[in-house]
C-alpha cells in the first residue's frame, strides 16, 4: 500500500513536468530497451512531457571504424572530457550514426502507439580552432528551439534530439549528446534529467566513498548533494591521475577500473552541471534494469542515483495531519514493546514536542522532546520507517531535538530504553542512575517495564 501511495504522490507532483532522458546508445541494444521505451510511453501518454537525447558515442566509433576514418580527441570541453574531432570526410558518417540511433527510439515508441519526432531542434555554431587544434565538424549548442520542441510536447508527442545541430546557414556540427541534454533541460524548465546508461553506477566497495554517503545495502548510492557530487568528482580524478587499480577494497584490472571511473565521472559531471543550471533533479539510472525509470522516479528510495538542487528532505515539527502516518510508524514499534504505547489522542495533545522528517512529501521518522524542567529534555517516540534504514533517518531525529533542546537551553537529554542502548551510546549518551531523572519523570517511571536511562550532557 505505501508503494501504491507514494506512486500517486510522485505522479500528483509531477504530472505535467517536462524530463528529459539522455540514453546511452548501449542501452538500446540491451535486452530490456523495449520495455525501457514502454516505461516512456506510458508516462507520456499518462501527462509527463517526455523528451529523449539519443547518446551515440559508440554508434560513431563504429561506423567511422566501419568505414576506416580515422579521428581524434581534442582538449577537453565544459564537461571534462576530450571533444571528438570531427572531419569533413567523417561528418555523413557521423550523421548516419546519429539518425539511426534516433530511428531506434522511435521504432519503439511506435510500438507503443506514442508519436515521435526527430527534430532539428539544436541550434550549433563550430568549435573551430582549440588549443591549436582544427575541431573541423564538431560543434556546441548555440541555441535550442524550445519552442518547437514544446509544440511537440503540447501535442503528446516523444522529440527526439539526435546529437546534430545546424547552424543558422544549415551547416550540420556533431555535438555531444551530454551538451544538448544539458541545454535541453535547461532550455525547457525540465523537473528532472535522468542520465541512463548500461552500466551498474558507483558503489561502495567497488570505489572509496565518504562514510556520509547515503547507500543501499547493495552498495549503490542513494542521493548526492551538489557538494556531495563535487567531492566526489575530485576523489575520482584523484583516483584515475593515480592510475589505481584496487579503488575501495576491491581489486580489477587496471584498465576496466579506469574505464568505470571515467563513465561515473562523465555522469557525475553532467548531474552536477544539471543541478547548477536550475535542474531541480538529475537521476543517474542503469538502463538495463527493467522498470528502474518508474521505481527511481515513483519511490522515495528509487533505483538510481540522485542529484538533487531542491530540498529533499526536512525535519519539520509535527502537524495535526501528520498524527496518523506517525502513529502508523511507531505501531511496529509500540508491538514489540521498544516503545510505550500511545495513542493517536495522546500524541495530538503533546503534538508540540514532536517533530517528523519528511522524504518528499511522506513522513519517514519521528521523534519527540518533552520538557520536564531542571534543565532536562526527554528524548522519546523515535521511529523510522524500516525500509529506509541504511540513511540514517533516526540519528537525523535525534540530532535535530538535541539541538531543539540546545536552542531552549537544555543543558542535557535523557531517553529511557529497553533494548536500544548500544544505539544512544552510538550516538554519545552514557548509562546514567535513574535517580538523576528530573522528579516528575521519575514519579511515573514504570518499574514493570525496567528501562535504563541514557544522557547526553549539552554544550552551548
């Protein structure tokens, strides 16, 4: 049931909001590309404003290889990595890459009965001369019609923006796919820029991550701030400059490493940049995964990794329509005798010692601070929901009413436990005598019940 209300959640919020994809063309020749395309359909024909940017990297390896043209990076662009040369000789080739990894996308969208446009929607102007270096054919985005590209979105319709742009004379420039998905986004106001390719993303173990890294339990990361990424980013460079074939524990030959580290890299980048240019969301997803679109983008957890500009989560005081999503959070809880039973009258009347942690609009954890006098504040009614236990959401609770209790000048909090003392202690409260508990509290301790008490001492 909480999966099918967070979906009408996501869908409530969402519907009507243009996202653009960026796919990676090895995708298109996995398996599950069919059912990838059926996922986009779906949410095109149900209101969201789907536009796709064809990735087609390996498409123009292969057919100027095919065809023994040979070609060459230059400096590195905006986005950190080398710019493919283009030549004039190599610019048809390059083009029929691009349109047939376009006509891919809308072979499948067909089958699904959604109309789809393949458009000259990007705007380019050449790179021209780089570092001494002649880019020939390879251009940048000078400009979207995000006019026309709305039309088409106005009318149920899928664009498709293949990694060519025209300039004004009609010159045709290959330009990266990251590029136009960037400025497509940006250009078009989008909610969300999901950056799907064939590969299963960073995870712990496989690289070094920061211990405040938000992961699930098969490793994959969660969520990412922006500093977050940042830090990230520079670790992997560090990384790749260092040539390291055994990164976070696990050791692999040196050159699948280093390939692993440049696609995270690329990806990394493109989401942070994303995020700068106003994109409230950016979703790096494995493509391969069947439904990994709807999960990431229907679910709190999701299936991918998120970088987000927004606020994603608060710790807000409690409100009177909160009562029943916490009462339903402690009740797992309040069985098992970790917590004390309350009520949902019990808690509406204390509500103003409450406070919930929202994940997008869903209340996730919760907890209390009860003032009991003498300088002394109760930590009580901590719960989180169980599915979302490798972020933390508890320590989080915990950490905003300390310093509630900081800010009303409580020079220590105490909480009464069963059989979750190593977790206090995890967090720096000490066992404490009961006798030290403010004398109210202690006039109703529950002798039957034997919980200890647990404190931590407040610095200003």
């Amino acid at each position: 049931m909480d999966a099918i209300r967070e979906a009408f959640q996501y869908r409530s919020r969402f519907e009507g909001s243009t996202m653009v994809f960026k796919i990676d063309f090895p995708v298109t020749e996995a398996p599950g590309f069919p059912y990838l395309m059926k996922d986009l359909a779906l949410l095109s024909k149900v209101g969201f404003r789907i536009a796709i940017v064809p990735g087609t990297r390996e498409a123009i390896d292969s057919a100027l290889k095919r065809h023994e043209i040979a070609y060459g990076y230059g400096a590195a662009s905006e986005s950190g990595e080398p710019a493919r040369i283009t030549a004039e000789r190599a610019m048809p080739f390059v083009e029929m890459a691009a349109f047939g990894a376009a006509t891919r996308f809308m072979t499948c969208l067909s089958a699904s009965r959604v109309d789809a446009v393949i458009g000259n929607f990007v705007r380019a102007r050449g790179l021209g001369v780089v570092g001494g270096v002649d880019m020939e054919r390879s251009g940048a985005v000078d400009k979207i019609y995000d006019k026309s590209i709305s039309r088409m979105l106005d009318l149920g319709a899928i664009p498709i923006l293949p990694c060519i742009g025209w300039s004004p004379t009609g010159k045709p420039y290959n330009v990266p796919s990251d590029e136009i998905a960037l400025a497509a986004s940006s250009a078009l106001g989008a909610a969300k820029l999901f950056i799907v390719s064939a590969w299963s993303g960073i995870r712990r173990g496989r690289f070094a991550l920061p211990e405040s890294v938000e992961t699930r339990e098969d490793g994959s990361i969660v969520r990412l701030t922006p500093q977050e990424a940042e830090a990230l980013i520079a670790s992997l460079c560090a990384e790749r400059a260092g040539g390291s074939e055994r990164i976070g524990g696990e050791a692999q030959s040196g050159e699948a490493r280093l390939d692993e580290a440049a696609l995270a890299l690329r990806e990394l980048r493109l989401a942070l940049r994303a995020s700068r240019a106003g994109v409230e969301r950016a979703h790096i997803i494995d493509g391969r995964e069947e439904g990994a679109v709807l999960q990431e983008l229907f679910s709190n957890l999701g299936a991918g990794t998120m970088v987000y500009a927004d606020e994603f989560e608060s710790i807000r005081p409690l409100r009177s329509r909160d009562v029943a999503d916490a009462l339903r959070l402690m009740e797992p809880f309040m069985r098992a005798g970790t917590l004390i039973r309350r009520s949902a009258e019990q808690i509406q009347e204390r509500k103003g010692d409450y406070a919930a942690l929202e994940l997008d609009g869903s209340i996730r954890a919760c907890g209390a601070l009860r003032d009991w006098g003498e300088g002394q504040g109760e930590i009580a009614a901590v719960a989180s929901d169980p599915r979302y236990s490798g972020m933390n959401l508890g320590r989080r609770i915990v950490g905003y009413l300390i310093d509630k209790a900081r800010r009303q000048n409580m020079r220590r909090v105490f909480a009464l436990t069963t059989c979750t003392q190593d977790w206090f202690e995890s967090l720096g409260f000490g066992e404490i005598p009961l006798d030290s508990l403010p004398a109210p509290k202690l006039l109703g301790y529950d002798k039957g019940r034997g919980s200890k008490a647990f404190a931590l001492e407040i610095t200003a």
